[in-house]
C-alpha cells in the first residue's frame, strides 16, 4: 500500500474532476446527436459512436484492471487524460466517418483506464474516516457530468460539434496538468506483489473471489436499471415528464452524496447496496400497482431513483471496502467497468422491448426482477452471511 497522502482532498477532487471528463467522452456525443446525424447521415451510425465507447469497457475492462497496476496508476492515468485531449482536440475537425470511429474506439481505451484508475487513486488518497464520502463522490461522475452538459450544450449547440469537441479537449488537458501537479509520483508494486497467472487464470480468480467481484455483480443490476429508467421511463409519465427527467438524476446523486454517505458510517457498504434494491423493489411494485395516479406514480418513480442512488455510492465504497490490498481494488475495479458496460449496452433495448410489448407492465416486469437479482446476489449474500 502506498503511504497516506498528507493533503487528500485536493487530490480526491481532482480525480473527481477527471471522471467528469471520462464521463464527457460519452456525453459530448449525446448532446451533440442532431448536428453529428446531420454531419455523418443516420441515427444508426452516431448511435453506434456513442455505444462503440462502452463497448471496449465491456471487453476489456477486467483487463486494464488486471494490467494497470503493472504499468503505474499514476502513468495510466496521465496517459488517459492526454490521450482524451489528444482525441478531443482530433475530433474538433469533425474528420472522416472512418476516421471519428477509430478515434472514438481509441478514446474507449482512455475512458476505461481513468475509470478503473480513478476510484482506486480516491480509495488510496482519503483517509479512513472520510472513504465513504470520497468513493461516493467518485459515484457521482456520470450523472453529474450529464447534467452539467445538458446545461450548457446549447451555447456549444449553437457554435457548431468542433466547439463541444475542442472544449473537452482543454479541459482534458487541464486535468492532465492538474493530476501531474497534485499527485505525487508512485512507486511501482514489486512483482511479488501483483496478482499472479495469465490474463484469463486471473480473470476466473477475480469473478470466482466474492471479495473481488461483489461490487461488480451487484453495479451490473444497477447500470441497466438506472441508464434505462431514466432514458424511458419519463417520456412514459404524460404530464410529469419534465419533472421526472430533471429530478431522477439529480435526486440520485443527492441521497447517495447525504443519505449514503450517511449510512456508510454505520454499515457495510454491501448491506447498503442490498438495502438500497429492496427499497427499489417496493417502489417498482408500487408504480405497478398505482400506474393510473399520476401522483403516486410520480413519487414512485423518484423513490425508485432515490433507492438507486443508494446502491450507486456504496458500490464503489464496498470496493476498497472489501478489498484491502491496493491491485485486488484495482482488478475490482476493471470488474465493475466491465460489468458496468454490460448493464448500460443491455438495460435500455430491455426495456425498450417490454414497454413495446406490454407498456407499463413492460417497466415493472424489468425493475422488479433486476432489484430482487440485486438483494440475492449470490456473491454479496456470502459476504453478509459470514458477517462482512
């Protein structure tokens, strides 16, 4: 383990700061998806630029997780964040079709490492009684990062793709500037150290270690839940869908940043994730059953979100949680990239379906069995069951 940092939070900020951007990578292309169609012809190919990014987090996100303490978080990371600008700055010139989509495959590359890099940096910077809050706000990024892009994307809206594209780029420079400043450089682990076995023994170590894989198999039922609900579900809510599509997100960050935070306090982190999807199931019954109140309907909705909330902070806390040795957070960490990815690419075409299908029982059909799968997951029940 490296020695405690003398001044964390600066730090723990920073890498925040850099998982805006990470975030951003996919952002930038979803705010900009009208001008981009218009660019580049048909919804198919620009969705495919924004899902082409989690694809290389779902292939090799255990990987860089296995790989990235070998070769130094700290040069990872400063690779990652250079590259993002690198490509950014690339992109600005709105190039080829051919050529954005082996950018956007490379800047897939650089997206992974700093999500895999950054929660493990956090859990080693903050000091103990403050890891709840740091891994909590690391859990923060996506959403907020979403957010803050819907806010100001219609000045960039407004000046063409290539400004969005340039933008991200310094800012991904800033934070490459900033990470080199703040964070002391790192000695690499010595071999004895680091997980032994090829890349395939130790992707079976890691999903068999319920300590390693918990945070992962439980963020997986998350992902599909929260990407797809708050892509479907407030189109669905008439009247009330401004205000579902603005509070949902905002609401889940809040209760995970008081709330969770809160209860990190008192409680494992595992505990709290399975917490957090039981009370997801009472409002997706609840939703089900009082569908024709717009009221209720509306409160159980932001309940769910809320719910979800809770399970998004204390997944990334049970990560150093569980796992005390600084490369087993790492390789739950690509776990949790990889796994995250399968729910983002697999929860919204879900969904989509069964709503096509049967409407709103479509929903409940989705979220009732996604959270109970969250409450019995295997490898976080044998972690409760012998006390933590």
């Amino acid at each position: 383990m490296t020695a405690r940092i003398s001044r964390p939070f600066p730090i723990i900020f920073a890498l925040w700061a850099a998982g805006l951007g990470a975030a951003a990578q996919f952002g930038k292309i979803s705010i900009l998806y009208d001008l981009l169609v218009a660019q580049y012809g048909g919804t198919g190919r620009v969705a495919f630029m924004v899902s082409v990014v989690g694809l290389v987090g779902l292939v090799f996100g255990t990987t860089a997780g296995i790989i990235v303490e070998r070769l130094g978080l700290r040069r990872v990371l400063l690779a990652a964040l250079a590259t993002g600008a690198g490509i950014s700055a690339f992109q600005s010139v709105l190039p080829s079709y051919p050529l954005l989509m082996a950018s956007r495959i490379v800047e897939g590359m650089s997206h992974l490492a700093i999500v895999v890099v950054g929660p493990v940096l956090i859990a080693q910077a903050a000091p103990p009684r403050h890891q709840g809050f740091a891994m909590t706000l690391w859990s923060s990024f996506f959403g907020l990062s979403y957010a803050l892009l819907a806010l100001i994307g219609g000045w960039f809206i407004a000046r063409g793709a290539g400004s969005l594209f340039l933008a991200h780029a310094g800012y991904m420079a800033a934070m490459t500037a900033l990470i080199w400043t703040l964070l002391p450089p790192q000695p690499p682990l010595a071999a004895r150290d680091l997980p032994q076995g090829g890349v395939l023994a130790q992707h079976v170590e890691i999903y068999h270690s319920p300590r390693i894989a918990a945070p992962a198999s439980g963020f997986v039922f998350y992902m599909m839940l929260y990407v797809a609900l708050l892509t479907l579900l407030p189109p669905m809510l008439g009247r009330d869908r401004v205000i579902a599509a603005t509070s949902m997100p905002l609401l889940s960050i809040g209760i995970s940043l008081t709330l969770g935070v809160w209860l990190l306090k008192r409680m494992p982190a595992v505990r709290i994730v399975q917490g957090g999807f039981a009370v997801g199931l009472v409002a997706a019954l609840a939703l089900g059953l009082f569908w024709g109140l717009p009221h209720v309907r509306l409160a159980a909705a932001l309940l769910l979100t809320a719910a979800l909330g809770m399970v998004q902070g204390a997944s990334f806390a049970s990560i150093p949680q569980l796992n005390p040795v600084e490369a087993d957070r790492a390789r739950a960490s690509g776990a949790v990239a990889q796994l995250g990815n399968l729910g983002t690419t697999t929860g919204t075409p879900i969904l989509a379906a069964l709503v096509g299908a049967f409407g709103a029982a479509g929903v409940i059909g989705f979220a009732v069995p996604l959270c109970a799968g969250g409450i019995l997951d295997r490898k976080s029940t044998r972690l409760n069951s012998s006390h933590y």
